[in-house]
C-alpha cells in the first residue's frame, strides 16, 4: 500500500478515566516522530462534536514536557463530549460535515479515543469515507471504566478504577470496623451502568474473612430487596457490621433500576445524548432501607467521578497499556489500517502479559462485555478466584506524579492554539 502523506486528528470522547490522557499521549508522540508523513496533528475540542464545528487546536505547538506530563493529568485533556452524530442514513448532514472538516484540512488520519458509542461513531465515519472515496485511516482506542467493551480482554481505564475503588474501601472498612458500635452499616455506590466490573474489583480489597466488602451486589444479578436486608443482618449477626458496595445499575426482578425505586416519578430521570439513563442514588436509597426495616444505622458514600479520575493513585499497568494502544494505533493506521480498534490481548497470565492487537470496529460497537458469573461465587455478594485472577495484574504499579512546591500535584493544561476555520459555520444540528 502507498504512503498516506497528510494531517491528523485525535479526539476523546464520553466519561474521562484515569488515564485516557495517557492513550492520547501515546497517540501524540507517536505522530509527532512521523511528520514525514503526518503533516500536522490537530485536538478536537470536545470530541467529535469539535470535528462537527471545526474547533480544532494545533497540538503540535504544545511543548513536549506538557505532552508529555499527560500521563500523569485526569479527565480528558483535550475535551470530550457525549454527542451522538445520528443514524448514518437519517442523519447524512453530519456525518457529510465530518468528512468536508477532513478535506478542508486535508485530515487522513482519525483517532478516537472512547467508549461503545464512541466506536460506534469512529466505524460510522470509516464506512462513510470508503463509500465516498475519501481515502481516511479511522482507528479507535479503548476507552472505559466500566470495563465492558467487546473484543478485549480489558480496557484502558478499568485497571485504576479498580485500583482506587478498592483502597477506598479498603480504607472506608477499617473506618467501619472502629466505628461499628455506632455506624455499623456502610454502602458503597460504585459506577457501572450495566455491567458490574468495578463493583467486582472491589473484592480484591477482601484479603481476609471479615475485611470489606463484605457484600457485593452487580447487575448482572438480579436485585432483591428482601434478601438484600437478609443477607445485611446475617452479616451484622456474625461481624457486628457490614460493608456492602453497589453498583448504580443494579435492577430488580421486574427490570427498574434501584435509584429509581426512591423516586417519586421514575419517568422524568434524565438522559444523556446517547439515550442513556442518568444513573445513581442506588447507595442512598440502600441505606435508607435498611434504616427502616432494621434498627441499624446505616451511611453510604457516593464517591462518583472521584472513581474514574483519580490520577493520584492510578495503575501504572493501565497506564502503560494505554499508552501503547495510542502508539499501536498510529503505527498501525500508518501501515494501512483502517476501521479497527486496539485491543488487548492476554498472552501470558504468569507472569501477566498484555499485547496490543485490532479488533474491527463494527464488533465493538455498541456491544456490553458483561461480568461473567463465574467471577461472582455462588451466593452472587462476593468474588472468586477467577476474578482475583483476571483484575489483579491489573492494579499493579502507580503513576509517578508530579508535586509542586504547595504539596499538591502538577497538571498539564493544553494552550490550544487555535487552527483557523476554513467552512462556514454548520447550519445543522450539532449541539
């Protein structure tokens, strides 16, 4: 295949984690060492919605130390979004709008960095291209906590995740295990719309009988509300106490989320532009149950979008991980790859070994890798070995950060230097 001279783009998009700014320093590196034949790299702001506007920045004017200090920076450093471009028939404007933004800046190659919808879209802009003939590399790299994307053993994210949410309870147990005698139940609410990965890794923090978390409840299993209460007060009967981690997604026997039951009108729940239902309160409303159908007092912590940015305590193998998906990307869109997203293949589990590889992007796209049940014990409130097994390389290592003088860390901030607009303002919808 013939070399593909011209610019790039790499985007992020939906809920940051801890180190999607490692994928797109990788992504950013490994461009900037082929400018023979990648002109110039361009930021989207904020995601394909930034392509859709024509905001893109010049991030081949940032210095290398502010590139390369985004290891160790949280949330998306280059903007993201949840936008949804449509359906690719309905919608052809925008989709239409994306490749003329390509063409006005002669862009060949598009990096997205995201989640299922975000892939859904990269694959969406794939298809378009070779039905138009505008020769364009589309690679997608993986991005999400919840660890629950198709056609990977894992994803770049979920390794810290776990990491941060287990030490907190961790930390959150011991503070039960001295204070039982007056708050003696505690419930933690962990992200995870409707695969129950993050509630699982918090199982790792459980070295001994006793220790937190003491329940574990994942949607992947159906939710009883009685045999919730049960399964508290036989805990508190034995220990004294009981520390108990949800995640949000959880769903009775008739399908209702948990967060939903507290509400007085489950229909006016808000919803992102994916359609997705705004999720959370699970914890609470727990807490409040048992409350009033024992005579326990109970507290819950809700520790939300601390979970999926805490650089300070992130992975360094998920960091590392991510890092290479961004390099494997360029070098693999620059070898005539298209349509594709990293991967992570487990080659070796002693001693662990992930290599990068390419799954098609079609296959990922709005797919749910769901927790699976042998990972849960019999009882469905506690992990097993396996699940030991498959998150704990995971979890290995911390990002080195960096301290400034005041004790508090360095973050990198991006000067975006501006890259002028070459169309007219998009008269469709995109906002």
């Amino acid at each position: 295949m013939s070399t593909l001279k011209g610019n790039a783009v790499v985007a992020q998009s939906g809920g940051p984690t801890a180190v999607i700014n490692s994928s797109a320093c990788g992504v950013i590196e490994e461009t900037l060492r082929q400018r023979e034949v990648i002109g110039n790299l361009y930021g989207a702001n904020n995601g394909i919605l930034g392509i859709v506007q024509e905001d893109l920045f010049d991030l081949g004017a940032e210095s290398a130390d502010a590139i390369a200090l985004l290891r160790a920076t949280p949330a998306s450093a280059i903007g993201s979004c949840r936008f949804k471009l449509g359906d690719l028939g309905k919608d052809h404007a925008n989709y239409d709008r994306v490749l003329a933004v390509f063409a006005a800046h002669n862009i060949r190659y598009f990096f997205y960095i995201g989640g299922n919808d975000s892939m859904d879209t990269a694959d969406k802009v794939n298809r378009l291209a070779t039905q138009q003939g505008y020769e364009l590399r589309v690679m997608g790299i993986a991005k999400t906590i919840d660890n629950d994307l198709k056609g990977t053993d894992h994803c770049p994210g979920y390794g810290s995740v776990a990491k941060y949410l287990a030490t907190c309870v961790m930390e959150a147990g011991r503070d039960t295990e001295a204070m039982y005698t007056v708050d003696p139940i505690t419930i933690t609410e962990a992200m995870g719309r409707t695969t129950g990965w993050i509630a699982a890794a918090t199982g790792l923090a459980k070295r001994a009988p006793g220790e937190a978390p003491n329940l574990i409840y994942v949607p992947e299993i159906t939710f009883d509300m009685d045999r919730f209460v049960a399964d508290v007060l036989d805990v508190h009967r034995r220990l004294g106490r009981c520390f108990v981690v949800v995640s949000e997604g959880v769903k009775n026997a008739a399908g209702k989320y948990i967060s939903d039951l507290a509400k007085a009108d489950p229909a006016k729940t808000k919803k992102d532009m994916f359609g997705h239902q705004q999720l959370g309160g699970g914890a609470s409303y727990l807490a409040e149950v048992v409350m009033a159908k024992t005579d326990l007092k109970a507290r819950y912590n809700k520790l939300d979008t601390c979970q999926r940015n805490a650089i300070h305590f992130a992975s360094k193998t998920d960091s590392d991980e991510a890092y290479r998906s961004g390099q494997e990307a360029v070098r693999q869109a620059l070898a005539g790859t298209t349509g594709q997203m990293v991967n992570l293949v487990r080659v070796s589990q002693r001693p662990y070994r992930c290599e990068p590889g390419l799954v098609e992007l079609s296959e990922v796209a709005n797919g749910v890798h769901a927790l699976p049940r042998e990972f849960m014990d019999d009882a469905g409130t506690g992990i097993t070995d396996a699940m030991r097994d498959y998150a704990g390389p995971l979890i290995q290592g911390e990002v080195p950060i960096r301290i400034a003088p005041d004790g508090l860390p360095v973050f990198t901030r991006l000067q975006r230097k501006p890259i002028a607009r070459r169309l007219p303002a998009f008269a469709g919808k995109h906002a």
